[in-house]
C-alpha cells in the first residue's frame, strides 16, 4: 500500500518522501494504522472508512412499513419457514374451494364498509375551526423552514463538496486496484514463489522489485541490508549504495542509491538527462532507512552525475556521489558512472601473503606522493599516470630493497596541496592519474614484483567542499552538529560523527573497499590522535567531556575498535598502522585485553628523538646521551613502526639531509649512520622518497623528486647505503624475527656518553643469528675499543657505513676478530674493534 500513497498527488508524494530513519517527523510518515492521510481537504480516515454506511433490508422495512404478509414477514424476522395451513391429505378439495372463494368475497366487502365509514368520521374529526386556521398555516410553513434548514446544515456538514468527492474517488480508485493491477500483482506474486526457470538463472541479478503506476522500482537492498545498515553492522556498502550498472526486465542501464534521510526529494541529474533538476526523481524507501533509489536505463558506463537534493528546512545542494567509484578531474566535481570489475593477475601474491600472515617478517616500506615522485617536463611538467608508475616504480622498489609501498592518499580530492589528505571520493582513486582499473593494474605490477601495497586513509576528517559531504542532505549528516565535537579548529574540516551507525558502516565499509577491490595490503591510519581525545588541539571551553568527565572520544574509541576487529576478521593477512603520536597505551594490542587492535603504531617519539640527536654538532652530543638511547624504555609496549616520514621534510623543517650538522662529508657521514641506526633499532622501517638518496631541498608537491641529484655520487651512494641495509634487513632474521619483544634486544653498552658510542645485541630465534650493533656518533675514529661478549668465538663485520662503497673513509675491521678472556660490560669475553668516525658497523659471530 505504501507504494501506492507515494503516487496519489504531488503532495502527497511530498509527505511520503519524509519518511526517513530517525529524523522524520510522525505527520509526515506514511500511516500504517487503516487510515490515509489524503489531499488538503479530505479527512484522515480512508475513503472507505469514511463512506456512509449501506442500510440493510430491515432498515428499509422500518422506514417504508410491511408490505408482506405475516408468515413472510415472520419468515424474515426469525429465519424459520413459514408455510400456510393444509389440509389432512396436504390437497383441497373442490367444494371447499368454492365455499372458500364465498367466505373472502364476503369478508371483503364488511372490511371495505367499515373502512368507509371510519375516513368519514376522521374527516369530520380533523376539519380546523374558524379563525385558527391562518396562524396553524404560518406554524406549520416556519417549522417547516427550520426543519429544511437544519437538514441542509446537517446535508453540508455530511455530503462532502463536488471538488472533494472527486479526490476522494481518486484516492479511492489509488487504494483499490481494478482487475488489471490485481491480475497483475498476483502473477507478480506467484512469479516470486515459483519462479521460472528464466528467473532462477537471474535471482542474483535483482535481489528485491517493487512496482509502482509510474515506473517499477528496482532495488540492490534487502530487508536484511537495510536492517544491517541501520545497525551500523552493514560492512560492504559500496555493493549496494552508488551507481551500478544493471539489467533491469532486460533493459541495461544504472542503479542509483543515495543515504539522505533528511530530504524532501532527490533528482539524478547529469548528462543523460541534460542536467534536468526534475526529470529522475528518486523513490525513497519506506522502511525508515532515508535511501533513495531509482532506476535509469538512459545512464551508462562513463556518464556523469550528480543529486540534487532538497531537504526538509528548504535547503538545496548538487551533491556528488558519496559511493561514487569515480570522479571528474578537478576542479570539475562530477561524479562518473564506472565498473570497477577487474580481471586481477596477481594470484601467486595474494596467496603467498595469506601463507606468511601469521609469520614475522621484515617490513621495509617506502612512503611515495603519486603527483611528485617523478614528472614529465617536456610535457608541462604533468605527474605521471598510474600506467606509467607501474613501468618505473616496481623495478625501482626492487633495486632499493623496499618490501612495501605507502601510497599517500589515492583517494579523490578537489585540492592539490592538501596532498591527499582532504578527501571527497571516498570510494575512487583521484582521476587525475588515470581509471581505477588504471590504479588496479600498479597494484597489481607491484604485488609481480614482489611489493606490498599499504595506503593511506583519512576516517578522521573531511573538507567542506559543496560538493562533498559536509551538510550533505541539509543537515550535519555525517559530521557532529556541535562544532565542539564535528570541527578541527587546525585543519578547517569536519569530523565524522563516530556515534552514529550508518556512518559507521559508511567507514568501515570504505577500508574493505580498498582492501578488497584493489588489493591493498594494508591501512596507514591518519590522524588517529586527533579522534581519541576531544580536547585535541582546543582551548579550554572548546570542547565538552565524555559522559565521565574525561577527554577520551568514546565513540571513536568504539569505532576505531570495531573497524580492526572487521579488517583483521576478514582479511588477517593485511596490516593496520595508526599514526598515533600521543602516549595512548596499548594501540596496537587486540582488542579483547582493551587495545585498540592496531598491527603496527608509527613510533613518533623515536623520530623526533632521533632527528633531535641527530641535528645536535657531534661535539655537544655527549649531552644528549639519554636522547638516543631513550626509546628504548618504550620500544616493546607497542608495535612500533620506525617512521622518516613526509611531515619531517615540509613546512621549512629542511630536508633530512640539511638537518645534518658539519660540512658535505660529515652530511653524507652522518646520515648514513642515522640510517643504519634506524635499521638495526627495533620496529619496523618508514623512509619519505627522496631521502634514499639524500635529496637536498624539501619536498614540493608540485613538483619531481630531484632525481638529478643522483647523477653526483655521494647520492648514489646514499642509495647503496639503503640497498645494503634494506638487503640485511631481509637476510638477517635477528633485525625483524622479535621486531617487537624485549627478548630480541639487549644493550652491551649506553654509558659511553664521552665518546657517543653506544652499543647492543639484536637478537633472533637462534643465538647464530644473533647481531651485534656499534655506532660511533662522532667523526673521530677509535682505535682497539673494547666490547664485552658473553662466549668466546670469532666475530666478523657485514655491514661497515664507512665503507668506500658507501663514499666512506674505509676504517674498519677488514679481517675477523676473535674474542678474548678480558671482561668488559660485565661479560667475561670481549673483542677490541675499530670504529669508523661517524659510522655504524654490524657483526655476527662465525
């Protein structure tokens, strides 16, 4: 029936419209009840509720008086059969017919006498006297006016008007199908429960019909979706809001669904269509939900989009495609009807990833900006295509050792400069590089090469673009209405409401998109800080407490739980980071001891340290022993990844490179030294492009890497350097077997402040494998230093940062090294070493 109120008038379609989840107002949601709410001027109650009722025959009797004779009319007062009286045998005989006929001949003709003379005496008895005669006629005329008065006033207030009585048929005939519809509905009815064997080939192809007078209503959601939806527990939306290309009753075209429970109405506009504001008005459900659905068979493949959405307080937007799989490319802010489906040629990584989820491994990654990792000069300096990456990047990624790519943010964005970071197409791979199958396939030449994939995703904010989400259907759909909880007062955008459910499946659904369609390996996540605590960067009285009092935002809290506990439930072969740059405790620990079920947290304290230490003139050094070393205290109570990341090379922080103290040499000398430190300190490893061969100036997103640098050898030799150790990392299983266990490090020595040497054991799961690490942090060479070992044996130098090959002064300890009986660090044996100025050197025992 609802589906029928939808089509009675235009205002009728207008309240039906308002029927929407939570925000919808009671007067203006479809009554379930019996009654109808009809056009201006008819009243609530359905036109057959309100109808007058039909008089019964005994009505009829009342009124009019009998007019059948007694045994009949007893018949119908009590239902029994009443017959006249018969004779012994059941028959008459003739003479008693005869006698019969006399006796009601004479009984007529008493009866009519009597009945004469009694009108005669009724006559005479009624005749008015004279003088009363005129004033009984004006009695009886005013009576009779007030009562024809009162039977119009009553006849107006009862008898509805011609106007009305015609809305009232219409609605009547709308509330009643003819036996056309009827047929219709019913075969409709049996197709469902039998279904032919035409339908059973198709069943997956429409997974819910509805029919209305206009147009038949085509839907992806089931009653399941829709109810998983509304519980924030529906995790693969992008399969059912969006554009999809159907077959429809064996018409191609496009579904379009839109969540905006807000809205009066919804119109598909676009190029198939003229952009006309009125021509595709979209069907709302009427389950509460606030989705709005509509069948178009004149959209196609590459067509562009957009909704056109009216809301309930008046407001009105051309809003694009939350779901959207595609955009134009900015600053054009259409959406794009596109397939995603790919045929996907990376089987042999993707199950070799799923063998080795549960092992440890190294993880080497190489964080890249798509539009300024390399450019085109000659052709107006444009960024290379997704294509043109696939042919460079897996090769390049390969020769450097990196077992993993960070894409920044992929995901569609109107603002360059933002650098990914201020989406608007959750769902679509920025058009500025090519088609999503464009991405899929760098992916996929990566995963052949033997590269993971991680990307960058933004749940924590969004921009405040027109065209995006924020005021989505003319209310704060997706961000908080309170500034105070929905505002970052840093970044001028919009924080999601993490509270509400559809949002919810909205994110989380997102993750599994990119993890599932384009085979990403893992999730960086941005910005994690900036959701668990309201109070981030605010002043007091811009924020409000949890409902304990505290700063901690409880429903990112929840989510961000929730959306771990589904990846990794799903797909336990992929990795989460959170960029987390607070003290927060236990972000990458599981969720059911209270984590918040992260795999890896970047280890922001460890960088700042360390660039810290690093920055400071070897000679002062000595007074910032503890800087160094001080990571180690909180090295094992996360899973730390070790991150260089892009925020250390913008905004006037200089290049890695110009952070080091001293002349070109003791640049190069020392940032090979950070490097190695970096590599044999637990975690896992983060390098910004560029860094790996020592680029001099800060990144620009606006421009390429300044690739010329490496025509100069001391940067190609910073790129040896990284081969080297990105090489040692893989090989040597001590650097990553116990990445995140105190047992696989040990510290020989910390206490050299003097001389800025420290020194410590990286530990696997054999002692074979075992690697000692020394760092001589100042440029001064040291000669027969003594380091304790536990056992006697002969040791043996891999990797020396001094090396020439490495644009070092070749100081090392060129042949192997046995121990001696000479206690040293509380340990009974120890070796005597040289130490490079300015450099690391690992060892392993022969």
């Amino acid at each position: 029936m609802a589906k029928k109120e939808n089509k009675i008038t235009d205002k009728d379609r207008k309240i039906t419209s308002k029927a929407k989840s939570g925000t919808a107002k009671s007067s203006k949601t479809p009554d379930t009840s019996g009654e109808v709410k009809g056009p201006k001027g008819v009243g609530e109650k359905s036109p057959r509720s309100s109808a007058p009722a039909k008089k019964t025959n005994a009505g009829k009797a009342k009124t009019k008086g009998s007019t059948k004779s007694e045994p009949a009319a007893k018949q119908q007062a009590t239902g029994e059969k009443v017959s006249p009286k018969k004779s012994v045998a059941g028959k008459s005989t003739a003479s008693e017919k005869k006698k019969s006929a006399k006796s009601t001949s004479a009984t007529k003709t008493s009866k009519a006498k009597k009945a004469t003379e009694k009108n005669s005496k009724e006559k005479k008895a009624t005749k008015p006297k004279a003088g009363k005669t005129a004033a009984s006629k004006k009695e009886t005329k005013s009576t009779s006016e007030n009562l024809a008065s009162t039977v119009k006033g009553i006849a107006d207030k009862v008898i509805p008007d011609e106007e009305t009585q015609k809305k009232i048929t219409k609605a009547a005939k709308d509330l009643l199908p003819d036996q056309k519809t009827a047929k219709k509905t019913a075969k409709k009815t049996l197709d469902t429960v039998l279904p032919d064997d035409e339908s059973k080939k198709n069943e997956n192809d429409i997974t819910r019909e509805k029919s209305t007078e206009e147009q038949d209503w085509f839907s992806l959601f089931t009653d399941f979706d829709v109810h998983l939806f509304k519980e924030g527990k529906h995790y693969h939306l992008y399969k059912k809001f969006g554009a999809h290309p159907v077959k429809h009753k064996g018409q191609e075209g496009i579904y379009f669904s839109v969540w905006a429970p807000n809205a009066e109405t919804v119109f598909v506009i676009g190029d198939f269509n003229g952009w006309n504001r009125e021509k595709n008005p979209m069907n709302v459900r009427h389950d509460h939900s606030g989705i709005w659905e509509i069948f178009i068979p004149e959209a196609k493949n590459g067509s562009l989009y957009k909704y056109f959405i009216k809301s309930t307080n008046g407001y009105e937007a051309e809003k694009g495609d939350p779901y959207a799989s595609r955009w134009e490319t900015p600053p054009n802010t259409a959406s794009v009807v596109w397939d995603i489906e790919n045929s996907w040629n990376d089987k042999e990584w993707m199950e070799k990833r799923r063998d080795n989820a549960q092992k440890n491994k190294p993880v080497s990654v190489y964080e890249l900006h798509v539009g300024s990792w390399k450019r085109k000069p000659e052709e107006d300096n444009r960024s290379l295509s997704y294509r043109e990456l696939a042919e460079d990047l897996p090769a390049y990624l390969n020769e450097m050792g990196f077992t993993h790519v960070e894409f920044m943010p992929v995901m569609e964005h109107p603002f360059f400069g933002s650098w990914g970071y201020q989406v608007t197409g959750y769902f679509a791979p920025s058009s500025r590089f090519g088609s999503p199958q464009d991405f899929m396939h760098l992916v996929e030449s990566l995963h052949q090469a033997g590269i993971g994939v991680i990307l960058d995703w933004v749940p924590s904010h969004f921009p405040s673009d027109l065209h995006g989400l924020h005021y989505f259907d003319g209310t704060f759909l997706y961000e908080h209405a309170d500034p105070r909880k929905g505002f970052h007062p840093d970044w001028q955008s919009y924080i999601f409401n993490y509270g509400r459910n559809e949002v919810r499946s909205f994110l989380i659904s997102n993750a599994l998109f990119w993890l599932e369609k384009f085979h990403a390996d893992g999730l960086r996540v941005d910005a994690v800080a900036s959701m668990l605590y309201l109070d981030y960067s605010r002043k007091e009285g811009e924020w409000e407490t949890n409902e304990f009092g505290g700063n901690e935002n409880l429903e990112a809290i929840s989510f961000l739980k929730e959306f771990n506990e589904v990846v990794y439930g799903e797909h336990p072969d992929i990795m989460t980071i959170a960029e987390e740059s607070t003290a927060w405790p236990m972000v990458s620990k599981p969720t059911y001891i209270g984590g918040l079920g992260f795999g890896m947290k970047w280890m922001m304290g460890w960088m700042h340290d360390t660039l810290s230490y690093f920055q400071e003139d070897p000679i002062n050094r000595k007074y910032h022993q503890d800087t160094i070393t001080f990571s180690t205290n909180y090295a094992f109570t996360e899973n730390f990844m070790l991150p260089l990341s892009h925020d250390e090379v913008v905004y006037g922080k200089q290049a890695i490179w110009n952070k080091m103290p001293g002349d070109d040499w003791n640049k190069y000398a020392n940032l090979r030294s950070l490097y190695a430190y970096m590599y044999a300190h637990p975690g896992t490893k983060l390098l910004f492009m560029g860094a790996e061969f020592a680029q001099k100036t800060e990144w620009n997103h606006d421009s390429s890497l300044d690739w010329h640098e490496t025509d100069h050898a001391p940067s190609r030799q910073i790129q040896e350097t990284l081969k080297s150790l990105n090489k040692l990392y893989k090989e040597e299983p001590a650097l990553y077997e116990k990445a995140f266990d105190s047992d696989g490090f040990e510290w020989i020595d910390i206490k050299d402040a003097e001389n800025s040497i420290i020194s410590f054991l990286r530990k696997g799961e054999n002692e074979k494998d075992n690697v000692m690490v020394v760092c001589n942090l100042t440029p001064v060479p040291r000669e027969n230093y003594r380091i304790g070992i536990p056992t006697e044996g002969t040791w043996y130098e891999i990797l020396n940062t001094d090396d020439e090959q490495f644009g070092g002064s070749n100081v090392g300890n060129k042949d192997d090294i046995e121990t001696k009986a000479l206690p040293a660090h509380g340990k009974d044996h120890s070796i005597a070493l040289t130490l490079p100025p300015m450099g690391v050197i690992y060892l392993k025992k022969k």
